[in-house]
C-alpha cells in the first residue's frame, strides 16, 4: 500500500511542486491548503509535511488523523505549532532544525562587522556628502558570547573565530562543548549574567519555550558593557522588547542587530524604527537565494528514513518545546 502525504502548503508554490517532485513515484501526495479537502484526507494520511503559516490547518486536522505516523515541520521553529492536538499526538514531530544556521550565522557575521566599523555612520556620511574621517575599530580580539549553541549558535561561532573572535558559548548540556575547539569559554544557565557582562557581542540564538520567554530581561541587559551589542536571530519573546529599548534610549549598551522581534510585524509606532543604534530586518536574515533547498533536503532525507523504518532525524521534544 502506497504511503498518503499531506503537504499542507499553499498548492499553487512552484518551489513545493518542484521540491516535492522528487518523492518517490510510489507515494501519493497530495499538496493542500484548504481545510475542507485536509480534513477528509487526514484519516488516511500516513504522513504530514506542515509548510504553511496557518496553524488551525495542521492542528484542526490531527484528531481526525487516526493513522498518522509522523509529522515534520519545513521550519526551524515549533512554538507556534506546538497546539494541545499536536502535543497530545502520539505521531513524532520532526523540525528542520539548523538547516538555515549558515545564512544566519553570515548574516551575524555581517552585522558585527557593521558595528565594528559603524557603517550606519559612513551610510550617513555618504548621503550628506560629509567627508570626515573617524576611528573605527575591527573584530579582532572582541568576545562573541552565544546564549544558546546549537546548530545556528556553532555555525556563528565557526563564522566568526577566523575574524579572531573569542567566543564565549552557554548551553544547557555542559558536557557537549568536550573538545569543541571553537569555545574558549563555556558557560551553564546559571552563569547567563558572566557570559552577557564577558561579551562585546551577545547572539541570542535559543528556541522559544516557556524557560526562555523573556530570559535576556533587565537584568541580564544590564550586566552588558556599555559598547556591548545584543544580536537575536532566535525568537523575539526570548528579549524583553521594553529592557532593551530603555538600555538603549539611556546609552546602557552600544546597540542591537534583531532579525526576530516579540510582535511581527513590528507596528509602525515601536521606538526601533527610530533608533540609529538598532539595526533591524524583518524576519528574512535566513531568506538567500535557494534557502529553501536545505529545508526541504531535510525532508526528503527524514521521508526516506520514515518509508524504510529507520530512526527519524531532528526529532522534536513536543514538552519541552523544541
């Protein structure tokens, strides 16, 4: 019997048509967003691919989804997802957890180098025609210290350290940093605040889940050096928004680089619009050219594991979050 999969994605993508195309011929797929057509399909669906933005269409089709047995997420992070159906479901949830870490950590390497040599200055400069020399400074000798390495917090670190950066790393794990040549320094949770006040460029690269809302708060913003960058590229909620803005209205910390943010869009009144010292994208630091291949790569490498009974890849811990 032929396995059903349910890609819940916008069917008229030509980038899922053509990614999914390399299923094997044997698999019936069948590419939705339309809840209606879901939710008949879901009791004979044996697989779920969830690519969409739209969570009700994954978590309203699980109690019906009796023989389903696995589901895996295109996207790095589950918190959005992470509904009482699906937490409740006995299927595995897999992520592409690190797929996207390389574009990611260039871009950390591209924005440290932008406060380094204050670019927003020369930009400005530029645009006035002010032809005034300044002293910059380079990356060489300044301390990186990444809250959270994984597989976007390594792949920074391995970024940066030819930059003769000292990276300074904390995870939870204290025993998986065993002969990681990149760190020079490791740091448990309980040591949040000596990393922030060690670091000239604090990354913030941890999933979202009720231990990390809100973890880089006021205090922990205000163990920071004075010519110190906060950069997040993991999830907004992990910053406290209303911290960060007074440490940076007060000149407490040098300034910010946030690709993620606590509401996105940003609403047109938030201050970090207006803030020379902030330096912000909306969300797309890991959206390169073909940034999709790697994720969806991911995919059809967990499906083969899933059609021949292997063990799954970047299985997700539905409880604890990620």
């Amino acid at each position: 019997m032929s396995i059903l999969l349910l890609a819940i994605a916008d069917p008229t993508s030509s980038v899922m048509k053509s990614s999914l195309s390399r299923m094997p011929t044997d698999v019936r797929l069948v590419i939705s967003d339309n809840f209606e057509e879901l939710k008949a399909l879901a009791p004979e669906a044996d697989a779920v691919l969830y690519a969409h933005g739209q969570v009700s269409l994954l978590g309203g089709i699980l109690p019906l989804a009796t023989r389903l047995r696995w589901i895996h997420s295109l996207w790095t992070g589950v918190e959005s997802i992470l509904t009482p159906e699906l937490v409740d479901h006995p299927a595995p949830l897999t992520n592409g957890r690190g797929v996207f870490r390389w574009p990611l950590a260039d871009w950390v390497v591209g924005v440290m180098l932008y406060f380094a040599f204050d670019f927003r200055r020369v930009i400005q400069q530029q645009e006035e025609k002010l032809w005034k020399p300044f002293v910059s400074t380079t990356l060489d000798g300044r301390s990186l210290g990444i809250v959270g390495y994984g597989a976007i917090g390594s792949a920074a670190a391995q970024r940066v350290r030819p930059f003769g950066v000292k990276i300074g790393a904390l995870r939870r794990r204290l025993e998986l940093f065993q002969d990681d040549s990149l760190i020079d320094r490791s740091y448990s949770p309980t040591q949040l605040n000596e990393l922030m006040s060690a670091s000239d460029y604090v990354l913030v690269a941890t999933p979202l889940t009720p231990e990390t809302r809100g973890l880089i708060g006021e205090e922990e913003i205000a163990s920071m050096k004075p010519n110190a960058v906060l950069i997040n590229i993991g999830r907004g909620p992990v910053v406290d928004e209303g911290a960060l803005t007074r440490a940076l209205q007060s000149g407490a910390i040098r300034g910010a680089a946030l690709d993620v943010f606590e509401k996105e869009p940003l609403a047109p009144e938030h201050p970090f619009w207006g803030m020379r010292q902030v330096f912000l994208s909306p969300h797309t630091a890991d959206r390169v050219e073909g940034f999709l291949g790697p994720a969806f790569d991911c995919f059809l490498d967990n499906f083969a594991r899933f059609a021949s009974g292997n063990s799954l890849l970047n299985v997700v811990d539905k409880r604890a979050g990620y």
